[in-house]
C-alpha cells in the first residue's frame, strides 16, 4: 500500500451467539464486492480472527475486511451507488453488526 491511500477497514466482533460464514465471505461477498466497485479497489485483504493478546484468549474481532482506494473520493463515488447492495449480502454470511473505519495510510 502507498502512503496516503485509504483504507477502508470492515470489523466483525466476536462473541457469543454470533455467526460468521468465512467461505461465504470469502467466495461469495468479497467477489460481489469487486464486481461493483471496480478498479477502485485497489487492494484487498480478509482476516480471520485466531485468538486475542493473552494466550487461550478468544480473537476481539471474528474477521475483518479491508479495501484500499487512491482517494476517499474514489472510495465514495464507488460504494455510495452500491451501498444498498452490499450491505444487503451481510444476513447471508453472518448475523453481527459491522464496525467500519475509514483511514488513511501513512507508512
């Protein structure tokens, strides 16, 4: 990633009695994803959450997605259009509510 670029971070946090269906996710959402957003996404990663700071402890986060765009215009021109659309895929693969976090790289 190339400094100045944003970032756009999607957190599920873990716990009890929430579902998250990382193939889905992965084979499905992030696909339909990058169909309608583009070459806007300039990057994009998926992480699974394994385990927390103290040893047997559980992951803060079940997953996290992050999408990289040159510009937060570039980021907003693509997913305002498609907002409604991807954010109606959420119920098919897990039942937590998202934190999203918009930055910017620096290093």
């Amino acid at each position: 990633m190339e400094k100045g670029m944003i970032k756009v971070s999607v957190l599920y946090p873990n716990g009890e009695g929430k579902k998250f269906d990382m193939d889905y996710y992965c084979n499905q959402h992030v696909r339909l994803v990058g169909e309608l957003l583009g070459d806007s996404v300039k990057a994009a990663t998926v992480e699974k959450g394994l385990g927390g700071a103290n040893p047997g402890s559980s992951a803060t986060y079940a997953a996290m997605g992050n999408l990289y765009f040159e510009s937060m215009d570039s980021f907003q021109n693509s997913f305002g259009p498609n907002a409604e659309k991807i954010m109606g895929d959420l119920p098919n693969y897990t039942n937590i509510e998202p934190i999203v976090q918009i930055s910017e790289v620096m290093l």
